[in-house]
C-alpha cells in the first residue's frame, strides 16, 4: 500500500469537527434526542479536546500540511 493512499490526520479531523456540529444542530431541532446526543457529543467533545492538546496531533498536522504541499510543488 503506497503513503498517498493512507488516511492522514488533516483530513480527518474536519470530518470529526463536521460530525460534531450535526450533532450540535440535531439536538437542538430535535430535543427529543438531547438525552441520547448530549453524551455522545460529551465524550467527542472530550476526545478532541485530548487530541487536539497531544504533541502527536501537532506532528502528524505538520506532517498532513508537508505532504499537501509536496503535492502542489512547491517542496
């Protein structure tokens, strides 16, 4: 399996804030499902907090951002 074809971090992390946000406005237009959302939206929430404050989410970004401008030619 080639390196292009591996899931890397930059891409995925929008993807998980995406997901969040859904998550967010599903609450509130349904409250309905406040009870099953709020949890799991808790937990994401605490997740990506972690995430976001590891040195490897740092490292693994630059690297995402290296490789997206390899890409383009201009390294």
């Amino acid at each position: 399996m080639s390196h292009e074809s591996l899931p890397q971090l930059g891409k995925s992390v929008p993807t998980f804030e995406f997901f969040m946000k859904a998550w967010e406005i599903l609450q509130t237009k349904t409250p309905r499902l406040q009870p099953f959302i709020g949890p799991g939206l808790a937990k994401a929430k605490k997740y990506y907090n972690k995430m976001e404050n590891s040195p490897m989410y740092v490292i693994a970004m630059c690297k995402s951002a290296q490789s997206m401008l390899s890409k383009l030619g201009y390294i």
